[in-house]
C-alpha cells in the first residue's frame, strides 16, 4: 500500500513537472517566434493604460501604443501586463511590428522579455519538481536510514523554495534588483553569524 503511494506521489510530481517544462517553453517559443515575425522597427508612443487584470491584491496594467506602419497610423494594446506603469504616458518607445499584419506589434525590451521570464520561471520550477522526484525515488531505494533521509528531503525542500524565491525574484524585479536584495539579506545574514560567534566567545 505504501509503495502504491510513493508511485502515484511520484507520477502526479513527474505530470506536474511535465506541463510546467511545457508551459516554459511554450512562453520561450512564442517570445522568440515574435520577434522574428515582427522584423519590422518603428517608433511609438504610449498614449493610455488599460486595466487587465486582478494578481492578488495588484491591479495590472497594459500600455497602449499609437504608431506608423508604412502610411498607416494604428493603436494597439500590447500582450504584455505588468503591475506598474513602465512608461510615462506620451513616452516614445521602439516597437517591432509584422509587415505582412501591422496590428501584430510588441514593444522592444518589455514584451518578450515578459514572456521569456515567465518561461524560464516556468522551466525552473518543472526542473526543480523533476529533481525532487528523482532524489525522492533515488532515496526510497536506498538504504540509508530513516533519519538522514528526512535530513536530506528537508533540505530539497529547503533549497527548492530558495531557487523558487530567487527565480520568481528575477521573473519581477529583474536580475539586478534580485542580486541587490539577496546580496543584502546574505551580508545581513554574514553579519548576524559574526555578531553570534563573538557574543559565544565573550560569553
């Protein structure tokens, strides 16, 4: 019955892991197929926000975008939402548009890289999951003893939320901001060891 289990826990892990990794590069795919299709350049401007979504408690917002495609001067919303206004409204930006479907644009390093961060987030997690399933079976075939297999499972858990923070982190905030905030909270957590081991020794 046990075993029976740890199989079923072990399937519906791989599954999930497995629509995650599609998920990813699913999102990687379609960033990267358009910019190809949208070779043409043009500059644009942001003329209004509009209200998408609801993510928790945050309100989304999307710009929409006024420019010239040939002789024709189009509107259009783009496909990607973020939870602050990234630009200012009348802020002229450099868009990339499909010359055989001009109403098929994106905005030069705001929509892609939207999408191609949610990918990677995406690919993270299903490699994470994937990791901990094979570890997971890996230990209940070994022979290591029933406590230093808890150890070891807890810190998978550990380590995953950490690089599940960490990714999400970068997925939001950007790569720089991430290693701002970490880099921080590791000299924090450097000083609060040193501070510790100075008290012992006075102690």
């Amino acid at each position: 019955m046990k075993k029976k289990r740890i199989f079923l826990l072990i399937l519906f892990l791989a599954v999930f892991a497995l629509g995650f990794g599609i998920i990813g590069a699913g999102l990687c795919s379609s960033a990267h197929i358009q910019k190809k299709t949208c070779s043409a350049a043009a500059e644009g401007r942001v003329i209004e926000y509009r209200r998408n979504s609801h993510i928790g408690n945050k309100r989304m917002y999307t710009p929409v975008v006024e420019y010239r495609a040939g002789n024709e001067i189009l509107t259009g919303e783009t496909k990607a939402w973020s939870s602050s206004r990234t630009f200012a409204i009348g802020e002229y930006v450099m868009i990339g548009y499909n010359p055989a479907n001009p109403k098929e644009f994106y905005i030069q390093n705001f929509d892609l890289s939207i999408t191609t961060r949610l990918g990677i987030l995406f690919l993270v997690v299903s490699s994470g999951i994937l990791t901990v399933t094979v570890i997971t079976l890996l230990l209940n075939k070994s022979r290591l003893d029933k406590e230093r297999k808890q150890k070891i499972e807890a810190g998978l858990i550990v380590g995953g939320m950490i690089l599940f923070i960490f990714v999400t982190f970068i997925t939001i905030a950007g790569l720089k901001n991430t290693l701002f905030v970490f880099g921080g909270m590791g000299l924090f957590g450097l000083y609060a060891w040193f501070h510790e081991k100075r008290t012992k020794k006075k102690g």
